[in-house]
C-alpha cells in the first residue's frame, strides 16, 4: 500500500514473522495526524494500534489542546490525553509560520493518511485543504471528521461528542419514558465518528492499491450517530412513530424480560440485566427452571414474547424477587451457564482490575515518561498475525529529531533555526 521509500522510521526492510506480528499489520503506513480531543484522535489511535506509523502534529508552545484539558497537574498532559494518542509520536510544528507549514508540506509528500478534525473552515484557512494537499501528494488519503455535514444548515457549527448525541438522535431514544432525554455515557459521537473514520482510511487505502490514486473521507459526528441507532429505525417503522425512550427495555418494545435487576448487595451497580429472545421461547423456559418457575412454562400469559411483553410488570417482579437473594456475579454465572444471555452490571474499576481482561490486554498498563505506570484500555480486535504492543502517548515533541532529522533530513543547525523562528 504505501511506495516503497514511505516504510516507517527506523522499520526493517523484511522483519521476521513474529517482527511483523509485533509492527502490524498496517506496518509501513504512515499517518499525518492533526487531530484533537477525541473524536479524530480515536481514528489514528485505532490506525496506530494496527501498526500505523502515526505523527502527531501539534502546536509548539501548548500541543494539542487535550494534552491539558482537564488535567489534574498543570503542566502535565491529562490522563484524557494519554487514553487517545498512545502509540504516536509528536512532532511539533506552527502553522501559522511559512517554516511550520513548510515542515507540514514535506510530511505530507511522504505519507499515505492525512487525518484532521479542526474546527469547521480552520484546516482550509492554514492552507492544507484537500485539493492543496492531493496537489502535494495525489496517493493521499485526506480524512476529516466534522460534527456536520459541510455543505448541510449546521456546517459550520462547532460540536462535541454531547451535540452529536443529541442531534444524531441518541439521547432521544436513551433515558425513562416518561424522563428527560438523557445522554449515553459511552462517547460514540466522538469516538463512534473516529472508528468509522478509520474503517473508510482503511477501505480507502485497499481501493488505492488498484486505483494508484488518493481520496477524501469525510466523516459527520451526526451522521456516526445515526448510523448506530439503527434498530431504533426499525422501531419507528414498526409502530409508525418516532422511536422512544423505553428505559432498560429493548427498543423495539417487544419481548420481557429486558431489564437491569436489582441483586444482593446494594451498591449502586449491584444490577443484572436479564434478557431473553423474542424470536424463541427457549431463554424463557431455562429461566424459569433456574428460578423454580416451571409451572409457567406454557402459561398463555407468557408463552410468547408477545404476551410477556404485555405482562412485563408480572415478569419484573417474578425476576426481583429472585436476584435480590444473590449476588449480580452469581445471577449472571447462574444464568449464563444456563444458557440464559445475563449480564452483571460491572463498573469502570471492576473491569479494569478484572484478571482475565488484564490477561487479554483489555487493559494494558504503559509506562509514561512523567506519570509512570497508567493503566487503559487496550484494541479489542484480535489479530493472529498483528500484534501491536501498546505504549504510552508521546509527550510533546517528543519525536522532532527523529522525524525531521531522520525522516526529512533536516540537519541540527536547520532544526535549531526553525526553533529561532518559533516554527517548532
């Protein structure tokens, strides 16, 4: 995929198989990375863990602006910061000086990706607009992630990962029915927007080796939304209205149970949720087994998803009644082995000190210059023959000799001359 004068820095010429399971599988790619906060940052941290050689681009005197948002020691890059850029390097470079944009320009000509999520207009005001950056480099594959559509009535309104929530409609389907429209914890406006950025690089650079030839991507926050409340679509084709707000139950408001239960306990996420399929009454009948129910097996007020939708308060209590005797990790090894899908309701440091997840690299702990040990999530994708070791987020900087030295071939004395012109 990328010519052959583009392999990463320092990257051996023809690695040993169990090398290229340690460099990836994306190994020889390389990454312009001039992305912020979460949303564009998630797209090269996913490009990184598949083996990207990704270059971090940031504004010298400060970096990226996440490196000290919500930091809890000034001066010291935040741990938001750490979780979205390890496995990158750092290059520093102003933009707003012909020496930094110059430096910008030479990255570009030798890399395959350009990936940015500024602030609408922004990237087009430094000059770097795609069709400035396929005159530079026409293999390039230019990625943007915005929180609208462009050419659409909201194109040059700032967003966040809240906003596209909000308009891509996930906060109106997320909440109690009769509640406020509530936010989903998970960021998928931000980090959703980011890996579908990364599935339309990956598809981009795949066409390129037939084509010869760079595009552009372009990603709507909004749009990412959308596309994963799919199902609350089907919602509204099934009852013709809009999809609602239906608590722990499915959207498609048609099967029982589907709730979060309350178990032994009494923490605030001492909860299973319990489901069982609508399109079979098998989950049904094992459950009712595993709670000494079995007279109802057949009953007609719960012998299809149909009816124990209708009866779903019946259901409720017949289910609470029971997990309040146990604990949410008994509930769900209960029911699992019974073939019945239940979930624990696990918090953040539940899973992050889980030892079978710890095993699996779900979470890895990376050794940061400054702060020393941080444990974070890990890339959930297994790959037999790509097997990236994840390392900690770069501190600023950090990797302008080897870049501009060895990649660019500045020499000492032109480097210290960009650093007189504040160009780094």
């Amino acid at each position: 995929m990328p010519d052959t004068d583009r392999t990463a820095v320092g990257a051996s010429s023809s690695p040993s198989s169990d090398e290229a399971a340690r460099l990836g599988a994306l190994h020889g790619v390389r990454v312009v990375d001039l992305t912020q906060f979460e949303a564009g940052t998630s797209c090269t941290e996913t490009l990184a863990w598949l083996g990207a050689e990704v270059i971090k681009v940031e504004e010298p005197t400060k970096g990226e602006q996440g490196r000290h948002a919500s930091t809890d020691k000034p001066g010291v890059d935040s741990h938001y910061f750490m979780l979205l850029n390890a496995n990158k390097r750092s290059v520093t470079a102003n933009l707003k000086s012909d020496g930094g944009r110059a430096l910008l320009r030479a990255l570009i000509e030798k890399s395959d990706v350009f990936v940015e999520n500024f602030a609408p207009g922004a990237i087009e005001r430094l000059g770097f607009a795609y069709d400035a950056a396929r005159e530079i480099n026409p293999r390039i594959i230019y990625a943007q992630v915005k929180g609208f559509a462009p050419d659409g009535p909201y194109g040059k309104f700032l967003a966040f990962d809240m906003i596209a929530q909000a308009t891509g409609g996930a906060m109106s389907i997320t909440g109690e029915r009769d509640g406020r429209p509530l936010k989903p914890g998970p960021t998928i406006g931000d980090t959703g927007a980011g890996l579908h950025c990364a599935i339309g690089i990956l598809a981009a650079l795949y066409q390129r080796q037939f084509t010869g030839r760079g595009q552009r991507i372009e990603v709507a926050m909004q749009e990412a939304v959308i596309n994963y409340g799919r199902v609350s679509y089907a919602s509204q084709a099934l009852w013709s209205k809009p999809a609602p707000r239906n608590g722990n139950q499915s959207i498609l408001g048609t099967n029982a149970p589907s709730e979060a239960y309350q178990c032994k306990g009494g923490g605030p996420n001492d909860y299973c949720y319990i489901y069982t399929s609508r399109a079979t009454s098998q989950h049904w009948d094992r459950l009712l087994k595993i709670i000494g129910r079995e007279e109802l097996i057949g009953d007609p007020r719960f012998a299809a998803a149909e009816a124990r939708y209708q009866n779903r308060d019946d259901v409720d209590r017949m289910l609470s009644n029971w997990t309040r005797q146990h604990d949410k990790r008994t509930v769900m090894q209960t029911l699992g082995e019974a073939g019945v899908p239940a979930g624990a309701v696990f918090d953040t440091q539940e899973l992050s000190t889980d030892p079978h997840l710890r095993r699996r690299g779900a979470f890895v702990t990376v050794k940061h210059p400054v702060r020393g040990d941080f444990t974070m999530p890990g890339w959930p994708v297994r790959m037999s023959e790509s097997k990236v070791p994840i390392v900690a987020a770069p501190l600023l900087g950090a990797h302008n000799r080897e870049i501009y030295g060895g990649l660019l071939g500045l020499t000492p004395e032109q480097e210290m001359a960009l650093r007189d012109a504040k160009a780094i």
